[in-house]
C-alpha cells in the first residue's frame, strides 16, 4: 500500500528535487486516500471541522501541528517515515484577501477548498 502525507500547505522550502504540482478533485484525493496508509500534519486546529466537511474525513494530524523533516535524499519526512507523495487541502479566499501574519484565518473567510497533488521525482 502507497504512503501519502497531507497538510494545509507545504512549505517551499522543503522542496530540494525536481517535485510536480497538480491541481487535483476532491474525488481524486478521496479515492487516494481509501487506498493509501496517510499521515496528516495538518497545522490550523480551527480549519480542520470545515476541512474535514469539505473531504469527509478527519484529517487531525497524531500530534498538534507536527513539522515536516527532509531525509538525506531530500524528501520529506514525518514521524520517521519517507514520503514522495503529497496531497494539500488549501484555503480559497476572497478575491484579494491576505491573511495576517501570525494569525488564525478565520473559518469564515474561507470559500472553499483546492486540491494540490506533489509528486517528488
């Protein structure tokens, strides 16, 4: 069975190879992960109940905001376990809204959902 990560977001600066970037459906994203062992390390306890409407599923990560390692052929880590695959559920806002730094989005903001699939080669 394939292993898959899933968060909110994922950060830049953790990508070291050549990854791929797919725009994805939640059909898709649901299908993978009835069919994948995933880890979650969802960062925002306040948008999980909206994300987990919107998926149908819990996507509570093991501990509260768990962070992402590189192993030492660059690709990312969690709990010890290797990953070339992952999945972001992130926020659509209103056309030209920021969110402030250090800050909670709050869960009205948000409009719906995209879904991102990385693919580290």
């Amino acid at each position: 069975m394939k292993r898959i990560l899933t968060g909110n977001s994922f950060p830049l600066s953790l990508i070291r190879r050549k990854v791929s970037i797919v725009p994805e459906t939640l059909q898709h994203f649901q299908e993978t992960l009835a069919q994948s062992c995933w880890e979650s390390y969802w960062g925002h306890k306040n948008t999980l109940a909206a994300v987990k409407q919107f998926c149908g599923t819990d996507l509570t990560p093991k501990v509260e905001r768990p962070a992402l390692e590189l192993d030492s052929n660059g690709y990312p880590c969690l709990y010890g376990q290797t990953y070339q695959e992952c999945w972001v559920i992130s926020p659509d806002y209103e056309p030209g809204f920021r969110p402030a730094l250090n800050t909670e989005v709050d869960v009205d903001q948000i409009r719906s959902w995209q879904v991102l699939h990385i693919h580290w080669e």
